[in-house]
C-alpha cells in the first residue's frame, strides 16, 4: 500500500507549480491559456469545451467573453443551427498563445532540463493526464447512466404509490 503522504507531497508540489505558472508574465492567464489551446485547433462548441477544459458552463462563458472581448477569440455561429455557437481564435489569439508557449516552456523547460530526465518526466506527466481523462470520462459516464435510470426509477416509485393508495380490495 503506497503511503498516503507521497500523495500529499506531490499534490503540493502540483499546486506549487500551479501558482508558479499564475505568476509567469505570458501576457495570458493559465486559465485564457487553456482555453484558447482548445479553440486552436478549431472552433469548438461550448459544451465540448466546457468538458474538456473540466469547468462549469457559466465558468467557459466568463472566460469566452474576457476572450471575446480582449479581441482573442470570437464567437461564430454555427451553419444550419444558429444556436450552436463556436469560439475560434483571432490572429491576435493565435500571437497571444505563442507568446505564452514561449514563456510557459522556457520556464518549465529549465525546470525540467535541471533533473537531466526530461524524457522520463514528461513521459509521466502524459500518463498523469491520461488518468485524469480517463476518470474524468468514466465520471460522466457513470453521471449519464444515472440519469438515465432516474426517470425509470420515477415511474416504478409512481406506480408502487399509486398501487400502494389503492384500497386493499382492488390491488
């Protein structure tokens, strides 16, 4: 059984990092960061987005807007359904992002080149976030399933009322 302190000492070292890349100038939040890496690679739909970047709704529409409104992305609508909105980066975005790759990697890159096992390192982050997906994945799973069950389960608890305030002549 591993012991759970190696657990805590590396969640403090993750949060460590965390506040150290809040704290790069990349012109950028980690948070605009993120999400403007997502929309990169084409426009995204609000909700796809929303579950990748794990973070609420109206979080993702308070980020957009900041986007929106810096002139780092725009909202397009979607050909054939109006309602489905995309983000996309503008060319200001797209220079915004390269300036923070450049910043975050500089800085991560000495941190990383200082142990000498670079490979093994970013080897192990990957398989981190693999992890992370995948339970993410299998929560919204799981989630969905249960919501599925929720309306089956009303009507049988209805019916089982329903037979229950019957007289016990008619059941």
């Amino acid at each position: 059984m591993s012991d759970p302190q190696d657990a805590i000492s590396a969640v403090l070292t993750v949060l460590r990092v965390t506040r150290v890349l809040e704290r790069i100038d990349a012109g950028i939040s980690p948070q605009q960061y993120r999400m403007l890496k997502m929309i990169g690679a084409g426009g995204e739909r609000s909700a796809r987005l929303a579950e990748k970047l794990a973070v609420a709704r109206p979080t993702l529409t308070s980020i957009g807007d900041s986007l929106v409104a810096a002139g780092l992305a725009t909202r397009q609508a979607e050909p054939g359904d109006r309602r489905v909105v995309r983000l996309c980066l503008t060319p200001a975005g797209q220079a915004a992002v390269e300036r923070a790759d450049a910043a975050y990697a500089a800085w991560f890159g000495e941190v990383l080149d200082h142990f000498g096992e670079r490979a093994e390192i970013l080897h192990a982050i990957g398989l981190l976030d693999d992890a992370m997906t995948e339970r993410r994945r299998a929560r919204l799973a799981a989630d969905a399933a249960a919501q599925a069950a929720q309306p089956a389960q009303s009507a049988a608890q209805t019916a089982r009322a329903a037979q229950a305030a019957q007289p016990a002549g008619q059941r």
